[in-house]
C-alpha cells in the first residue's frame, strides 16, 4: 500500500494525529508538507476535492476530510478498534468533537477588529469551550485513555486538539487553560511522553 498524507509543517490535530498514527502502526508513508505557494497551486488545480487539506493518497486514490484520514490512518496502524462496534464509536464520538471545537472559533477567525476578536475569543474561553472541556473531562473519567487501556487514534486526536488550545497558540485564549481540567492535563501529558510520540513531535523543537 503507497500511502501519501499531505499537510501543512504544523501540528494542528487534523493531519498531525494521523501522522503519528501511522509511525506508531510502523506503517511506511510518504509525508508531504507544502509550503503556501505549493497549496494554492493544488488549490487551483483543483487537486483538492473541497480546497482544502489535509488529503490522503492511498494508491492512487485520494481521500479528504480530516475525520476520515484520522479514522483510516487509525485502521491501518492497529490503533482503532477493529472488532468492537461500541468501542468504534466512542472513538468516532471524540474525533467528531474535536471537529466541533475547532469550529467555535470560526467566526473569530474571520473577525477582522482585532478588539471584536479578542471578545469573541473572551467568551469562547469562559462559555463553549470551558463546557466542551469539561463534557471530556467526564467522559475520560478516571481513565487514562478515552476508549481502550491504551492509545486509540481518538487519544492522539484530543491530544493535539488540547495542545493547540492549551498552548498560548490562539490569541485570546490564554495559555495553560488545561489547569482546571486535571484528568486532561494529566492525559495529554500521557500521550506526549509517548516515545513514538514525542519522537515525531521533536521536529518542532528544533
């Protein structure tokens, strides 16, 4: 199986995840990062099924939509359940979420006024968010993974949702926002010390 995964240099969850899934399933691949140039030639190719990446060829046939990378990448590194439906589901669940988070910043990704934006981003912090957070914090539980007694692709996804809302990375949600979510904390801390993980992650150190 040729498979190439095609994504910007940054690990945002929607390609970053799949990645890493991938070289933990020691499956071999071929790891694209274009720069802004190179998208907007695919874009205008029309390479990109829905403008957009990242994208996924899998011998020649290509595969959009973050969700469905993650759950293929997932399939193939032996890190989605493959034989308990409920157990899929729940993974299906927090893949679906993390898509739901990303969106509530939508809108202020497109606020132009920089004091509208960081309003809308005051009150993404202190009311949609801070719920979405704590409905993860139940539904980890005392765990110290969401679905299996190890990593799933669902893991790694929340994981580098968190990192990317925890991290100071967006302006007006304030850095170390996880400090009133020990459970979460406490997972992305899991996952990050990883080997394979926090192998693939060290490229961005440098």
């Amino acid at each position: 199986m040729q498979i190439r995964l095609i994504y910007f240099d940054f690990p945002f969850w929607r390609a970053e995840a799949s990645r890493i899934a991938l070289t933990m399933g020691g499956v071999a691949f071929e790891d694209v990062r274009p720069n802004r140039a190179e998208f907007i030639e695919m874009k205008s190719s029309g390479a990109l099924p829905y403008g957009q990446l990242p994208v996924l060829d899998v011998d020649g046939e290509r595969i959009a939509q973050s969700v469905a990378i993650a759950r293929f990448c997932g399939k193939v590194s032996g890190l989605y359940p493959a034989s308990d439906l409920v157990a899929a589901a729940r993974v299906d669940e927090l893949l679906d979420t993390a898509t739901q988070v990303t969106a509530l910043f939508a809108s202020s990704m497109r606020e132009k006024d920089p004091q509208k934006k960081m309003e809308m981003r005051r009150r993404i912090a202190e009311g949609s968010l801070a719920k979405t957070l704590g409905f993860l914090e139940a539904r980890l539980g005392e765990r110290d993974y969401f679905v299996e007694d190890r990593i799933t692709i669902a893991d790694l996804v929340i994981w580098r949702l968190l990192g990317w809302v925890n991290g100071g990375i967006i302006d007006g949600i304030p850095e170390g926002i996880l400090a009133d979510y020990a459970g979460l904390q406490a997972h992305s801390d899991r996952v990050g010390r990883e080997p394979a993980v926090a192998q693939c992650m060290a490229r961005y150190a440098q």
